[in-house]
C-alpha cells in the first residue's frame, strides 16, 4: 500500500478539497479506500469552462451531486457558460435543483455564474448562507 492511502480520511479529504472537483470524482477508481472520499468534500466546484458542453458537465452533476454525503457544503460554485444558441431546455430547473440540494446542506458561499432567472425560494431561509454571488 502507498503511503498517501495510510493518512486518515479526513486529512485525504483536505487534500482533495484542493484539487477540481472533477478529478477528486475521479480518484474513486484508485481503490477501494479512495472509492468514497470525495462525497465527504465541503468545497464543490463545477465549470464547463474546459470545453465540455453543458450537457456533458449537467449529465456530470446530476449524476454525482446527489451521491454527495457531506452534511456541510461550504462552498459551491457553478460556473456555466452556455452560448444562447445551444442552451438545453429545463437547465434553469437543473440549476435550481442544485441549488436546493446546497442549501439543504447548509451551504455557506455559494456562487452561481449563469443567467438564472429566478433562485429557489428555500434559497431565501437559509439560514447557514453567508455569501451569495451571482453573474
């Protein structure tokens, strides 16, 4: 066994809490002992800025966010830049779901970088949010 793999699961998770979310989904497949670490991350951050689709970072979020087991989100941030011309319908519903799911977990910054017209009301009694910006 490598050495990383000995440290305790809550220091693997502060060093995952540095990497993109995308590859801390990723090192689920480094070995059983990995296969679960990243749902206990406080810190989520999404962006389809790497030249994915919306589609392909939305099929992404919807498939791992709700696997997420932390009970505390710290920070999420949704970074989604979707040209007018391609825009999927329901991603506003999509991003809104998201957003719930963060507030549902006591989130406390949460950044939204899209146009969204109208935010979850359960947004509005959170209670534990501390910052909220949206582009």
């Amino acid at each position: 066994m490598d050495k990383i793999s000995e440290l305790p699961d809550e220091l693997l998770v502060k060093i995952l809490s540095y990497v993109p979310t995308k590859l801390d989904v990723s090192t689920s497949v480094l070995s059983k002992r990995w296969k679960f670490l990243w749902m206990w991350l406080t810190k989520l951050e999404y962006s389809d800025d790497e030249g994915n689709s919306f589609l392909v970072l939305r099929d992404f979020i919807n498939k791992n966010l709700r696997l997420h087991r932390a009970p505390l989100i710290e920070r999420l941030c949704l970074e989604l830049w979707e040209e007018e011309s391609t825009k999927v319908n329901h991603e506003e519903e999509d991003i809104k779901l998201w957003v719930e799911t963060a507030v549902s977990r006591c989130v406390r910054y949460l950044e939204v970088s899209y146009n969204v017209n109208m935010l979850p009301s359960s947004l509005f009694t959170c209670e534990s949010l501390m910052v909220l910006f949206e582009v």
